[in-house]
C-alpha cells in the first residue's frame, strides 16, 4: 500500500493524514547503495553525519574484537532506523555492514529534528520505533542467555518473519533469506558447524524450508512453540490507533 517501508512499518503503531505521508516521503533526502553482503557502510568510531532508514535489502550493526571475531548485535531490515538520531552522538559504537544488496536512506538531522517539532503524530512514531528496537535488543539477550540452541534459532526465524510481515515483505509462508550460516552463527553466538547441526534439525522437523535466498515455514504456530515466542515485543498491536489521522 505504501512505497516507502519506514511509513508501513510506522502504520503498525498509529495511522498518519496525507500531508504527513507526504513529509515522510521527502525526508529521504539521498540514496546510498552497495551491490552485495559484507560491505561496510559505517564504521566503528566514526562521527555520524546523518540518519539512515533502509529501503531496500538487510544491514546489521555489529562489533569487531581485536581478535577477528565478530558479534552481529542487531539486523536492520526495510523500515528500519540502522541509524538513528545521531545529534546525540559524538561517535558510533559499532560498524553497520550490509547483509545483501541494500538501499539505504540518508536523512538529514536538521530534517528530522525539524520533522518532529512540527508533526507531534510522527515524533510519537518515531519513539514508537525507538521502543521497538529497543525492545528487540533485550530479547535477543533473552535468546543468548537462557534458549538453548534450536530454541534460539527457531526464535530468530520467528522474528524475521513477524518483521518483514510487518511491512508486507511476506509472501504466504515464505520470506527472502540472505543470511549465510556464518551470519547465523555470529548473531546467535555459536559455531558454524553448530549452526549447521541446527539448521538440519528444524528441517528434519518440518519446521523451516531454507531454499536459495528463501525461508518457508510450513508451521508457523509449531515454530512459535519451539522458540518459545511471542511476539508481544515488537509492539505491533497498533497501540497509537488513539491517536490516528482523523480517529
């Protein structure tokens, strides 16, 4: 229904009028796009210059040790703030790299301070968006600390599909799926081999088809109980609808 997927994933919290769609549309004032995965878009200690939403394909935040490993601590997928109101920042704690071929939107933080002020409805939005990752971030330490393996895994499934449903990216059971096992494995902090032990598991168990850069689930409601997940975290209930364009 809408081209822009940060306004789709926004209209899971409250619904905005015509003028404000139009001000989100423009925000996007320039694209940046690499052509493939592991590129770097951002760096680790870098003064931020400007905001990013992406339009277009998966990124994700992450940190490298002095060691050569690396710990992926957040996906950013379409609709999704990888960046967000870097006025606060003096410099970035993580790298943000991309995952597959992705667009992203460059905003200005002049524009998006000036957004805010002006339109209430979107700033309340834009918190709303906050929260929401926010909220990601302390589940996915729910995942490492207290899931075991295959709970784990299974969760992560669970959620990339309630995200990209949210912003209509899901096709009957099916969603796109760019990430290698050894992506898996940095995200759930396990070994590639482990991941791959894992991965034979849930299909043996008719609960993930993992085909190409696609991921089928056949039983979404068996998934769920698997990983024990709810997705009462991403706040997806439409709990701004009191404060709707013309409610």
């Amino acid at each position: 229904m809408f081209s822009n997927p940060l306004i789709r994933k926004l209209q899971n919290f409250v619904r905005f009028s015509e003028a404000e769609e139009m001000e989100l549309q423009r925000l996007v004032s320039e694209r940046r796009s690499v052509r493939g995965p592991h590129e770097e878009l951002l760096s680790q200690g870098m003064p931020p210059d400007r905001s990013y939403v992406v339009l277009q394909g998966w990124a994700c935040h992450y940190r490298d040790l002095s060691n050569g490993r690396r710990q992926i601590t957040a996906l950013c997928l379409p609709g999704d703030l990888c960046l967000g109101r870097v006025s606060v920042m003096s410099r970035l704690s993580h790298s943000i790299g991309s995952l597959s071929a992705v667009t992203l939107g460059q905003l200005s933080p002049g524009a998006v301070e000036e957004l805010l002020a002006a339109y209430p409805r979107i700033a309340q939005a834009m918190a709303w968006q906050s929260e929401v990752q926010e909220s990601i971030q302390r589940e996915w330490v729910v995942n490492l600390g207290q899931r075991g393996a295959s709970e784990r895994m299974a969760h992560l499934f669970c959620e990339i599909h309630w995200r990209l449903r949210l912003v209509d990216l899901v096709e009957g059971d099916s969603c796109e799926m760019p990430l290698t096992q050894a992506d898996i494995a940095e995200i759930m902090g396990l070994s590639a081999v482990h991941v791959n032990r894992v991965l034979q598991e849930l299909r043996s168990a008719g609960l993930i088809v993992l085909r190409g850069r696609s991921l089928r689930i056949p039983d979404l409601a068996a998934l769920r109980e698997a990983a024990m997940f709810d997705p009462v975290y991403l706040h997806a209930e439409r709990e701004g609808r009191h404060l709707d364009a013309n409610a």
